[in-house]
C-alpha cells in the first residue's frame, strides 16, 4: 500500500474545478505503473495566486507486477465538471 502527498504554490488563478493525477511511471520505458486521481480537499476554484495547497494524501496499492527499483512520480491537475 502506498499514501502520497504533495504541496504546492499556485501560480496563477483558476476559474475551473480541477481534479488533480498522479502516475508512477518507469524512467526507463515511461509505462505508467500506477495511475490515481482525486479531487483536492480545497476546490481549486477556491485557490488564490501565492496560497499554498496540500494535495492528497492518495491511498492505493503498489500492483504484484510492479519490478523494485527507481520511478517517477508526476502530479498534475486536470478539468473536471463540477
């Protein structure tokens, strides 16, 4: 089982909600590993330029298949309806 987090300083204003992605992708190959996605506690729209905002945690499973060794994690946020 894994638990990620992140912290991060909003550059600039946004008008949308917005859900937020992380993958654990493989360096070597960029296959993604693990794909999650959640809605942040604060809604973006909610956000103001210079605020820091917490993203996660993220709870989920590490896939049997996944081989040990060094991988990327990427956040990033993306539209939702509401």
């Amino acid at each position: 089982m894994y638990k990620i987090e992140a912290e991060v300083e909003v550059q600039k204003s946004i008008i949308e909600y917005m859900g937020v992605f992380f993958h654990v992708v493989s360096p070597k190959d960029n296959k993604i590993w693990i794909n999650n996605s959640f809605r942040p506690a604060i809604p973006s729209i909610q956000w103001t330029v210079g605020e820091r905002i917490k993203l996660g945690p993220a709870n989920g499973y590490i896939p049997q298949d996944v081989l040990p060794g060094t991988y990327d994690i990427r956040f990033g946020l993306y539209t939702t309806k509401t």
